[in-house]
C-alpha cells in the first residue's frame, strides 16, 4: 500500500513533464511549419505580383527577394545553359540560350519541394521595358504580351526578333510608325521568287511524295494536316513523343498550303531524336524508303527527302550512312541535306516590305556566304509553329534548316514536271539556272528551274 501512495504521489508530476515536453515539442513544429509556409507564401505572394515571373525574372531579382546569395552551379543543356540556385528553403532554375548574351531568366522555383506557379503554362505579359532586354534572336518575343509597353522607342529592336501569331502587341499609338506584325505575318507566307506563279500554272507537286526525317511533329497544325500520310517514330519512347520546334516549320516550308513550296505535295513524316549522335535511324528511314519503291511505278515512288541537319561526320556510323545516299541516288531519290557534301549553299532573308519574288528583295542571311554558293530564301518569312494548330511564327535569322526543305519543296515541283529527271540533274540545274542578286551571292530561281526542267532530255545528257 505504501508503494502505491508513493505513485498516486509522483504520477502528477510526471503527467506535468509530461504535458511540458509535448507542449514545447507541439510548438516548435508549429514554429518550424509556420517559417517554412512563411517563405513559400512570401514566393507564392512574389509571383502574384509579378516579381516572380517565367523567363522574367533574373538571379539578381531573386537575390533581392530572399536577402541573401543561394548556391549557384552552371551546366550546358543542348542550346541552353542552365544555372541551378540553391538556398536553404528554395531551389530554382535558370537559363539562357548558349549563342547569346541575354541575362538567365526564370524556369521554375520550388520552396521546401513545392513548385511556385510563375505562369510556365500562360502567357508570358512584360512588366516594363527592361524586359525587353531579356529575350534572345532565336525565341524572339512568341507569345508574349506588351499591353503595359509603349513600343515607338524600339523599333530598332522589333526589326530584329521573331514574333508569333500569339502575340499580343499594344495599342497603335504605342507602337512605332510603319511596323505592323500582322502584315508582316500575312506576307511572310509567300515562298517568294515566283513560286506562287508555278502554283498558278499548276506545278504545285501534286501527285509527288515528300519524306521529311526531323523531331517529334505537332501533327495537326492547319498548314500540312491534311498534306501528312504517313507518320512513323523512330526509336522514340512516348515521354520523348511530344511536339518539338523543329517539325513545323520544315513542314509547313515543304508541303505547306499557304507558306509552302509544294503545297499540293504529299508528306511521309519519320520522327526521331535528332539529338541523338547516331546515323543509324537516318539510314533505317532511307532503306525503308528504297525497299517501298521496289516495284512501284515511278510516280508512285518517294523521290525527295529532307532531313534538316549537317551532322552526319560528326555521329556514328558516318561510313554507313555515306553508302546509304550512294544507295539512294542509285534508286532515284534525292536526300536533301545540310551537310556541305550535298550542295554547299547559303541563306538569305528576305528585306520586310520588298517585292518576294524579286531576286532583288533578299539580302545575305545569318548562314550566307561570299563564294559564289546558292542561296536559299529562309529569313524574315513566316513558318508553322509548335505551339498549336493555328499558331505561326514570323522568323527573323533563317537557319539551314529552313532552307532544306525550301530545296526539297522544288525537288518535288521538278518530279511533278519531269518524273524521269535524276537526283544529279536536279542539283546541277538548280546551280546552271541561278541568278546573281545585287547583294552578291547567287540566288536560286525556281521558274528558271522549272522551265530547265521542261526542257530536260535524257538523250542529251
């Protein structure tokens, strides 16, 4: 019994500890929460008012934020260089494009493991002018607001980047005199150079079939839905299936409807992970590609093939794919390329307001040259983009590989025309029938061309 009074007198006291112990431990994860929620809804707050923004935002800004410097490691990542920040609490993602000098702007940003939402998925609406500054040549300013910006003082800068179809642009006494993107969209459409004249006549590669291998395509977009036959990827996992940049445009510059070289021309699409260094997929595609010829008419078979990229020496299995194009000229099919050992050719962009189908309207591009090389229309025109079904982009720069399927697109005019015409003949006319532009370089001249290839004989030869 005496044992017993002296536990009914202690136990209170060990509740009472008890209780303190769980009072003090309660209150320091209530402590310990209310700093972490703390900083994640001061970030949450930052992008509400726009000083947490995708592709906004700078370091710098975020330093200014959280009042102290965060860990900082750099990395390349394709065309971009990425910068990844860490703080105690935060962790965020910056990049930039390799080739440019612009600022690393905002990717995304976490707090305690759980995303901030700085409108990754919205457009993108700029503060202030400052912004401008922040957006490189090759993205441009695509779907992107500016109702808060007077634009007159830039047009230096307008004349210079890439826009789409989703941009928004302010009222027109905000923007500078002459500059108007909708029009610059509509005549950006225009192949140039009297190609929309062999339309007319109906050489518009009707009856022909174009094969293009290049990234994972968006394959409704209104330009070259109803042209696509045939869609195949290769080696690509579902997670790596997504619309990449890279097919419409080189679709819509080939088979297009309103922006196309050939756009009554049939499209057999091969999607596969061009950066990837492997020339085996492309000689998979080009073998598929003879073996579907074998025994088929010659107006059935797939003539011209356009793979946007000049890497081939620079990946494995380059032998292979050198006996694969001998393979494929042997069989009739021309495989347009940008690797020099195709056809050493350069760039032009056209001069916004000219006459297209002028050679006089072009001017050398980002990739002209001054030898006296073939020149491809590419910049200052008006392409397909990723971005939806109806969306376009007007181009500045024009790389090659707008220029690729530009050649593909009259390769298929030439087969309309002329069937029996080889590969060889193709290249050299394209070369014998160019003209000189005032800018220097020679220019290719599609209805010369054509008209070479009307009066192409085999027996001549």
């Amino acid at each position: 019994m005496r044992r017993f009074a002296k536990v009914e007198r202690i136990l209170p006291k060990v509740l009472f500890v008890c209780a303190l112990l769980y009072w003090l431990t309660c209150s320091t994860f209530a402590e310990s929460g209310t700093a972490q929620s703390g900083i994640e809804e001061m970030l949450h707050r930052a992008a509400q008012e726009g000083k947490l923004a995708y592709k906004l935002t700078t370091p710098e800004e975020l330093k200014v934020l959280l009042g102290s410097e965060g860990k900082e490691t750099i990395r390349n990542d394709g065309g971009m260089v990425i910068l990844d920040t860490r703080y105690s609490d935060v962790r965020a993602r910056f990049g930039r494009m390799r080739d440019f000098s612009t600022p690393f702007t905002l990717l995304w940003i976490n707090a305690e493991g759980k995303g901030i939402d700085i409108g990754q998925e919205r457009q993108i609406v700029l503060r202030n002018e400052g912004d401008l500054n922040r957006f490189d040549t090759f993205w441009g300013f695509a779907n992107m607001s500016f109702t808060r910006l007077d634009l007159r003082e830039h047009i230096e800068l307008l004349e210079k980047m890439p826009f789409d179809s989703q941009t928004i642009w302010p009222d027109t006494d905000k923007m500078p005199e002459g500059f108007d993107p909708a029009a610059l969209l509509e005549d950006g459409k225009n192949p140039g150079l009297g190609i929309r004249s062999l339309h007319k006549q109906g050489i518009d590669g009707r009856g022909v079939t174009i094969a293009i291998i290049d990234q994972p395509l968006l394959r409704n977009h209104r330009e070259y839905a109803d042209r696509l036959v045939e869609y195949e990827p290769v080696g690509l996992l579902t997670a790596l299936a997504s619309p990449q940049m890279h097919g419409p445009p080189v679709s819509s510059i080939a088979v297009g409807k309103t922006c196309g070289v050939a756009p009554k021309a049939s499209l057999r699409y091969f999607a596969l992970q061009m950066w990837v260094q492997d020339n085996k997929p492309y000689c998979y595609v080009i073998d598929k590609l003879i073996d579907f010829n074998k025994d088929k008419d010659i107006t059935q078979q797939i003539r011209v093939v356009s793979i946007s990229t000049g890497m081939f020496s620079q990946q494995a299995g380059f032998d292979h794919w050198q006996e694969t194009l001998i393979r494929a000229e042997k069989n009739g099919i021309l495989v347009v390329t940008c690797h020099p050992a195709f056809l050493q050719y350069g760039t032009l962009e056209r001069i916004p307001g000219q006459d297209p189908d002028k050679a006089s309207s072009y001017r050398r591009g980002r990739y002209g040259r001054k030898e006296k090389v073939l020149h491809i229309p590419a910049g200052n025109r008006t392409i397909a983009s990723h971005h939806g079904p109806e969306v376009y982009t007007y181009t500045r720069r024009g790389g090659m590989s707008w220029a690729a399927p530009y050649l593909a697109g009259l390769a298929a005019l030439a087969y309309q025309v002329k069937p029996d015409i080889d590969p060889k003949t193709i290249v050299d006319l394209w070369l014998k029938t160019a003209t000189q532009s005032d800018a220097g370089p020679i220019i290719v001249n599609p209805v010369g061309f054509i008209e070479a290839v009307r009066k192409f004989n085999k027996e001549n030869i």
